[in-house]
C-alpha cells in the first residue's frame, strides 16, 4: 500500500527538478518507508533511470568505504545532461532515491557491519554473520512509481544484474553502466560486489 505527495519543484546544483515522495507501508511489518523520486520536467518515451538505494554514509557524509555518493553525484549530472539535449535529442529522465540503507538492513545493523568489516570480513560475510542476506533489498515500490507516471521502458543506470533482472519484469529495461573511480578505502568492496554479486564492473 502506498500514498503520494503532491508534486514540487527542486533547484539543485545539477539543474531545474521536480520531486515527489512515495510512502510505502510493508506488508510484513507495518514499517513506513518515504521514497523520494527527482525527475526532469520532461520525461521523454524512454527515460534514463538511476534507482538508488539510500547510503546516509555515502550520500551525505561521503564515506570512501563504499561507491553511492559517487554514483549518486554521476547519476544526477548524466540525467541532467540528457535533459539539456547534449545527447541530440530531447531527453531527461529520473532517479529514484528508496529508502532501504545498507541493502535493506537498516542503518544500525550497517554500522554493526562496519564494525564486522573493521575486523576483516567483507561486506557479504558481515551482512550474513549479522543474520541477513547478501542483498535484502526489494524494488516492488519501483513498478508502482512506473505505473504512476506510465513509464514503460528506462534506460537504467546500473551494475547490478539483480537490479536489471527484477526491473525488467515491470518495464523493458536497456542498462546503461554507471562506473565510477575506485580509492584505496572501496576497493575491496568493489572487487566483492563483482566477484560475489556479480556486479558488471
């Protein structure tokens, strides 16, 4: 079940958007989840589409343990740039930001990941010594907030072939890649997110 904002205009450093926010209420557990969808003016018949997963360490402080601020920073300037025409023809496009941090583990039990991490298990083992999945992430929101706005196929920029798998039976799906640098603090992260999550880097 979900309820929607009303929509409102966003000036950013990228550019001109416009947002609206999306709450969604588990089935399993009642918890309330607001997603928040950035989109241009123009959505053209195939929009480019960034679906990032909230990383309140990368996102907002720029932790170097991991690649989202980044991909959110890239993300936000390819959108913008395909809004302006740079590609030759009128494009745009949206990311949508969901609220599940650390894989859908919650911010707490990231921190306690961390922590694990800080005494040598990778990202994958700590998730699982904690007692979750690899990857507890859900994108159900995501066909909802496609058929809100009747979008039926995305240019979408991602690494992730579980991510293309799951959105390709809402919408048809073309990836585009999202790659950024790596540092000395990510990359053992990055070689783990290609090598056990099977990551197209």
């Amino acid at each position: 079940m979900h309820t929607i904002s009303k929509l409102a205009k966003l000036p950013t450093c990228y550019g001109d958007f416009l947002i609206q926010s999306f709450r969604e209420t588990l089935e399993s557990s009642g918890a309330v989840l607001e997603h928040l969808v950035v989109m241009t003016p123009h959505l053209p018949e195939n929009p480019l589409v960034r679906v990032h997963s909230e990383c309140l360490t990368g996102d907002v402080f720029g932790s170097c343990k991991c690649d989202c601020g980044p991909e959110l920073d890239m993300a936000m300037k390819k959108i913008a740039k395909d809004a302006s025409g740079a590609n030759g023809a009128k494009g745009g496009g949206m990311l949508i930001y969901l609220r599940q941090e650390g894989r859908g583990i919650g911010l707490f039990n990231k921190v306690n990941a961390y922590a694990l991490q800080d005494q040598g298990l990778d990202t994958v083992e700590a998730n699982i010594k904690l007692g979750f999945k690899s990857d507890d992430r859900s994108y159900g929101i995501v066909q909802e907030i496609f058929t809100h706005y009747g979008i039926k196929r995305v240019r979408l920029l991602t690494n992730n072939p579980r991510k293309i798998e799951t959105i390709s039976a809402y919408v048809e799906v073309e990836r585009e890649s999202i790659i950024v640098e790596s540092n000395e603090h990510n990359a053992k992260y990055l070689a783990i997110k290609k090598q056990k999550l099977g990551h197209l880097l």
